[in-house]
C-alpha cells in the first residue's frame, strides 16, 4: 500500500466515512473506493484527487503528497 491510500483510509475513518459514503460523495464507484483503500489502485489522476479530496474535506495537495501548506 502506498502513501496515498493509507492517507485516503485514515482520513476516511477519522471521520466516521463508510466506503460507500465516500463513494456517493465524491462520484466515484464504490469499487473504485475499494481499490483506493486497499492500494490495489497505485495511480490517480488530478481530478480524482480532488474528488477525493473534496468529499474528505481535507487539502488536495496533503492527500496527494502528504505535504502541508
């Protein structure tokens, strides 16, 4: 698993965010969900991090490289 899906998965649970929640709010497919949390997915495009990002509530950047503004 890479550095950005394990900040996805502890995002996610710090929140109380269910995958299909994350799914329903960020527009992507419950599998694609499935995929990012376990790491089965290793590349991600812009908009999918921000979609992402988005319906995690959390910088873009920071989910994408773990750096901070």
């Amino acid at each position: 698993m890479n550095e950005f899906n394990k900040r996805v998965r502890r995002t996610m649970y710090a929140i109380g965010m269910s995958q299909t929640e994350l799914a329903e709010r960020s527009g992507i497919t419950q599998g694609g969900i499935g995929h990012i949390v376990t790491g089965r997915t290793k590349m991600v495009n812009a908009t999918l991090i921000f979609k992402l990002a988005e319906a995690l509530e959390c910088d873009p950047k920071w989910l994408a490289t773990g750096e901070k503004e």
